[in-house]
C-alpha cells in the first residue's frame, strides 16, 4: 500500500527535522516533494537537506568547479567525484553527530534501490556510486580491483579537514584515474603512483581559486549543475525506475502531451488554488507572453487557497498560519500603522486636489470679463478676456509587485504590513489599485492576487496571506502583470516591484529527469537581461515603473541594470510605504 505523506503534522516535522540539522532557523529550507512511497525517504531527504547546509560551504565549491573545468577538467566526471565525496562527508558528520541517522538512512536507501529495474554499472562512477550504497545499508559487494582502489582512496580522505583541501585530495583522485587530457592515459593504464610534481598544478597555491569571479554563461551553467548535485542524494541517480512505476511521471521530457499537462496543472491547483481567469484567457497570456527564454513556461494566476476552490488540507493550514502570524505583528503596533496609513492618504489627496486646481489666466482673447468690460478706452491694461487652464494631468492607477520568492522569507511580515499600509492609504485616496506576488513552482509562475483595482478597503486584509517559497521568474510576472495594467483607461499607470534579489529561477534534473521547460536556467545575465527588457518594454508603454530592493548589498548592480535610475535601495524594509509616498508624491507633481 502507497505510504502518502501530505499530512500536515510530518510536512512540519520534516522542515523542521531539515532546520535542527541545518542549526540556522533563519535560512530558507525547503524539502521538495520526490513522490517517494517511503516515510523513511521523506525524512532522510529533509536530514540532508539540512546537513548539506551545516557541513559544506558550497559558496567554495562553486568557485572550484568552473575554475578546474576551465583548466581543462571533465565537467561530468568532476562532478561525480564532488557528489560522491562530498556526500560521503555530509553522512559521516551527520551520522556521527547524531547516530539513530544511520538506521534511517539504510531504510531509505533500501526503499529507492527497490524502485530501480537497473543499474547503471558500464561507467565506473556510477558504478562506485552504487558501491557506497550497497555498503551503507549493510551489504558487502563484489569489486574489481580499480574500482576498489578508487573507493579505498575516497575513503582515505580525510574528512575533518578543511574544506579546500578535501577538495585539493579530489583533485589528486581526478588526476591519478581520471585526467586523460593531462596524462593522456586510459583510466585501465591510470597508475597509482603518480608523482604530482611532474603534473601541471600547483597545490602550495590551489586555493588561488577562491579569487576567481564567477557569472559567465558558462560558470552559471556549470553552477546549476553543481547546484543539483548538492541538492539531491547519491542514491536517486544511480539507475532507470521501473517503468510500470506509479512515480514514472517523474521521468519528464520537454515536450509533453495534452494529459501530464492536465496533471501537472492539476499539481499546481492543488497547491496555489484555482485560476479566476478561464483557460482560453490564460492559453492567450501563455501565446503571447512564454516565449524566448520563457519557452515552455506557464502562468497561474489565482487569488489563493484561502479565496479559491481547494481540496489541499494541509495548504490551507499553512497559509492560514502565515496569514496569522502576518496580522498578529500587525497588531502588535495596530495604532502606528493606522496613523501612517491616514498619513500617506492626507498626502496623496492634497497632492492630487492641489494638482487638479483650475488656474485663471487672462489675456486679450477669450472669454470676457464683465467685471473688466470698463478698462476699455480708459487703462492700458486692456486684458478684459480670461482663459482657464487645466492642471489636471489624468488619472492614476497603480499595480504593486512583489517578490514572494523564498529568499524574501526573513521580510515576510514586514512587507504585508508596509504594503497593506500603502494599498490602504491609495484605497481611501480613491486610486484604484492592484497588489500581486509572484513566485515561481514547477515550470508555472504563480501570480496571486491579493486585491484588484477597484476592490473594497476590506479587501486589503488579503494581504496578509502573503507568504514566501520557490524560486522567482521576474521577467514573465511583470510581463504577465502589465497586461491587465494596459487595458486600464486611466492616463498614467504605475507598476512598483519589490525584490531582494536577482531573478532566479532554475530546474534540475538527470538527463532521466527532465524540466518539461526548454530553457531550464533563468538566473545569472540571461535573467537580468530578459527582466531589463521587460522593465523598458513597460516603460515604452507609458508605465512608470519603480524598482524596490531589499536585498544584500553586492546584489545591487543587477538591480540597477533592470530598473536603471527609477531604482530605490533600502535596507529596512519598514521604510517601503514612505519609499512609494515620496516616489508617487514626485510623479504626480512633476
């Protein structure tokens, strides 16, 4: 019988299980579903999840792999080794550390080997791989002999070393029985007795590395790669799952047909709740819009599971509690936010009264002037005509963006509270207006909205459902954001997004296991560059467009390359509302 495990009480003790091992409650950890049919897999996953984050720095790893596969490295072959070693070091700290671990392990381990129909044994490395395996759950394989001296080598890493020179003893594995292009040999002819002084690498220096820079196309794409081994386990690549296989429909292709997309679909409902556009709207949105570097990309716009048909139990627990806490710290200072919402509200409407006041000018044509008729023949002054002159410089409409990626977790309820301030104060200023968060799930980016233009002031309490998780696709949100602004009548339409940090939204996956998206790297220049060009595309549209970020200080250059001089960096993110006053206040008088 198919063990389930949506229930809300084990998704909780699971991120929870990830955030001890991990010892940092304030990092983002989330352990993504593997449709696994084990309660033992589901933990381990959420054990290693957290583990990686304690015992490897892999802001150092990322700096060593471009760096060696630039000298010349196999990638591929690189990698296995940093995923076999790297993983072996991960299980003995945390094993050590806390020792039930192992029994864990071997049960998990046990559970995916029995979903394989075979193994991948034709290459040595993964041949390796199962090796380890086999001996974590307690069996004792068969091995010939270079594959034993390879293990063996592995073995005799020291693993409480610093993390530069475990990578400097993977380097010597490379070069002793894998560096055809330095040595030129088979890997049957590799010697075990290599003199490192004859090879071309300098280990007094081989943390020189540590001063390359990183954001090539070809580093990001050797980066994501990297990225998936440190997410995932050693045992989940190790073979082909039966094809009869109930978890089959994880072997994804690019191109899919009309039923896994209904599933997947039906996924992503189950999770974020029903669409309030009809899908002829939303196929339009996808025609026009997924296209380039969103090729194969969807959209959902849904106004959540609180306010949308949803039969997920568990979802619905979550977001209510997120929705809870948000308003409790509201709460907690209900009197200042009151007064800063009247604040900004006063601000506005005299701006936009003193804006729409009719000047008088008068002149020697017009309308005439009964009052003035005399000065005819007796003054010089013979302006006797009048003309009223229009400020009024159209009306406003506002949409407001927000990044609810997982990365802006740390801010969550300061946001909800600074933008349920500013929506508010545009509400009773009469500005019809619109508040958002995207994020990204699966190939989907999820737009939620909160309220729309011309919703009523209790609507706003919407806002604080906002809550955080996934990955950020900003270019195809404002794209998608700025089709409903456009079909507004109103003159003078603006977009203000908030982020903290660059878009970023990448899948992983085996060659066995792909994204059904064609472009499955969205981060680095290619996101940059496509979210640039949608912020110009906006603005050759007459939308103002203003760029909030939040996020850390080396992060700020992208920021200013999608956003250009309408950019604003804070680092208190309680200033927001203060931010879009000022912002708005110069706008509509200029």
């Amino acid at each position: 019988m198919k063990w389930v495990y949506s229930d809300y009480d084990l998704d909780n003790r699971v991120n929870n299980i990830a955030w001890t091992i991990s010892g940092n409650y304030n990092e983002h950890i989330e352990v993504l579903e593997k449709n696994y049919s084990s309660k033992d897999v589901y933990l381990y996953l959420g054990i290693m999840a957290g583990a990686r984050r304690k015992y490897v720095d892999w802001n150092i790893v990322k700096k060593y792999l471009p760096n060696r596969v630039n000298k010349g490295y196999n990638k591929d072959t690189l990698l296995t080794l940093l995923q076999v070693v790297l993983n072996n070091l991960v299980e003995s700290k945390v094993i050590k550390d806390r020792p039930g671990i192992e029994d864990i392990r071997s049960k998990a381990y046990k559970d995916i080997i029995n979903e394989f129909n075979t193994i991948y044994k034709n290459d040595i490395l993964q041949k390796i791989k199962y090796i380890f395996i086999l001996e974590g759950i307690g069996k004792h394989p068969f091995v010939d002999g270079l594959s034993r001296r390879i293990i063996n080598d592995i073995k005799n890493i020291n693993l409480g070393n610093e993390l530069v020179e475990i990578l400097k003893d993977i380097d010597k594995l490379y070069i002793r029985y894998f560096n055809e292009i330095k040595q030129d040999l088979k890997l049957s002819e590799c010697s075990q007795d290599i003199d490192f002084k004859d090879v071309d690498i300098d280990f007094d220096t081989f943390s020189d590395f540590m001063y390359d820079e990183l954001y090539s196309d070809e580093e990001d794409s050797i980066e994501n790669e990297l990225n998936s081994i440190s997410s995932s386990m050693l045992v989940e690549s190790i073979g082909e799952r039966k094809v009869n296989s109930e978890k089959s429909s994880l072997n994804r292709v690019i191109y899919i047909d009309e039923e896994i997309a209904n599933k997947i679909y039906d996924k992503i409902e189950y999770y974020y709740g029903k669409s309030y556009l009809n899908k002829s709207e939303i196929k339009r949105i996808e025609v026009k819009n997924c296209r380039n570097v969103h090729e194969g990309c969807r959209v959902h716009f849904t106004e959540g599971v609180l306010r949308s048909e949803c039969k997920n139990v568990f979802q619905v627990k979550y977001v209510t509690r997120h929705k809870e806490n948000n308003l409790k710290k509201y709460r907690e200072n209900i009197r200042v936010y009151k007064r800063s919402i009247n604040r900004l509200k006063e601000n506005l409407m005299r701006i936009l009264v003193e804006e729409n006041i009719t000047d008088r000018i008068y002149s020697d044509y017009g309308t005439i002037d009964a009052k003035r008729a005399w000065r005819v023949g007796r003054s010089n002054n013979t302006k006797i005509f009048y003309r009223n002159i229009e400020n009024k410089k159209g009306r406003y409409v506002i949409d407001i963006l927000l990044d609810s990626s997982g990365s802006q977790s740390r801010n969550q309820y300061q946001v909800a509270i600074q933008v349920y301030i500013i929506s508010s104060a545009l509400t009773l200023a009469g500005i019809p207006n619109r508040v958002s968060a995207f994020s990204s799930f699966l190939d989907y980016t999820i737009l939620k909205r909160f309220r729309d233009y011309n919703d009523s002031i209790d609507k706003n309490d919407n806002i604080f459902e906002y809550f955080c998780s996934g990955n950020n696709r900003d270019g195809l949100a404002i794209k998608s954001v700025c089709e409903g602004l456009l079909e507004r009548e109103e003159e003078n339409k603006i977009l203000i997004v908030l982020s903290d940090g660059k878009p970023n939204d990448v899948k992983f996956g085996s060659s066995k296991e792909r994204s059904i998206r064609g472009e499955i790297s969205y981060k680095g220049k290619i996101a940059v560059n496509d979210t640039a060009k949608e912020v110009r595309i906006a603005r050759q549209n007459e939308i103002l467009v203003l760029g909030v970020f939040t996020g850390k200080e080396n992060e700020i250059d992208a920021e200013k390359l999608i956003y250009g001089k309408d950019f604003i960096y804070t680092r208190d993110i309680e200033k927001f509302s203060d931010i879009v006053s000022n912002y708005l206040k110069k706008i509509i008088e200029n």
